[in-house]
C-alpha cells in the first residue's frame, strides 16, 4: 500500500529504527534482519514522500516506535497515526 509521509515523520522512523537497531535487540547492532534493510532503503528512497510499504512493515515500524518511548511528538503520534490507519482499513 502507498502512504504519503512528511520528510520529518521519515525523520522520526529513522530514528526509532536507528535506536531498535543499534540499541542491540539482536546483540551488538551489527546485525538486522533483511527487512528493517528494505525498509530502510525503501524510506530513504521515498519521493514526495510516498512510500509503498506491505502491512508487514507498517506494522515493524510500529514496533519499532514502541520500543522508543512512552511519551510521543506531534510528529510521532502523527506517524503512528497514519501508520495504525493503515493497518485499520486492511481489516
């Protein structure tokens, strides 16, 4: 499915997949499994902002957000908005 986000949630994904990644879930943060790579690939190569993620990766991202912290941005809550909408309409 495409979803459009803005360059600051891209922003804010990078971060919580940067802090799950190297923050050692699997050991040293040398190491992360292939699709947290597509993923990333996937946003760094978004144009406009428009990103085609499968509901498998939405819903890694939103793990990776839970992992971040218990109080959210605008910019957070506003990524996991449209992430959750997401996977809400697919039901």
């Amino acid at each position: 499915m495409n979803l459009v986000l803005t360059e600051t949630e891209i922003s804010v994904i990078r971060i919580w997949a940067e802090s799950t990644i190297r923050g050692g879930h699997w050991g040293d943060g040398d190491f992360f499994i292939p699709e947290e790579g597509i993923i990333l690939r996937k946003l760094a190569e978004s144009k406009g902002g428009k990103i085609n993620l499968t509901n498998d990766e939405v819903r890694m991202i939103l793990i990776w957000s839970e992992s971040s912290r218990e109080i959210y941005t605008m910019e957070e809550e506003s990524a996991i908005g449209k992430l959750s909408s997401v996977l809400a309409m697919d039901l």
